[in-house]
C-alpha cells in the first residue's frame, strides 16, 4: 500500500496582519534599551537576545503568515 505525504498549510491568523507585526518589532527594539538602563540586561546580553528575537520571529512570524500554495 502506498501511502502519500499531504503537507498541512497553515491557518492563516488574522491578529497576526503587517501592523501588528510592525507593533512587535517597535515593541522588541525600544524594550531593550529601557532593560539595560534598569540594569535587567548588559550590552552583551541583549544582543543575544535582540539577535535571537530577530530569528524567532523573522522566520516564525514569516512561516506563519505565508502560504505554500502554488500560484
């Protein structure tokens, strides 16, 4: 018997639209700083952490609103 792989297309999230994605990066980018003006993070720690967010949600915000149908 052969069996067929049928790949799941993902759901589209109409919370996750452009300007709400631009709202998160703003959020992300001014947060770091106010963190490590209270001490919460050091200048070596938050680039990890800026580098790391930049990753996550570049490529999870980016699979989760683009679609893998053809044409």
């Amino acid at each position: 018997m052969t069996s067929y792989y049928i790949p799941r297309q993902p759901k589209e999230n109409p919370d996750m639209n452009e300007p709400t994605r631009a709202w998160i990066y703003r959020i992300l980018v001014a947060a770091v700083p106010v963190l490590i003006a209270y001490g919460v993070l050091d200048e070596a720690t938050a680039a990890v952490w800026v580098g790391l967010a930049a990753a996550v949600l570049g490529i999870g915000l980016a699979v989760g609103n683009t679609s893998t149908k053809a044409g």
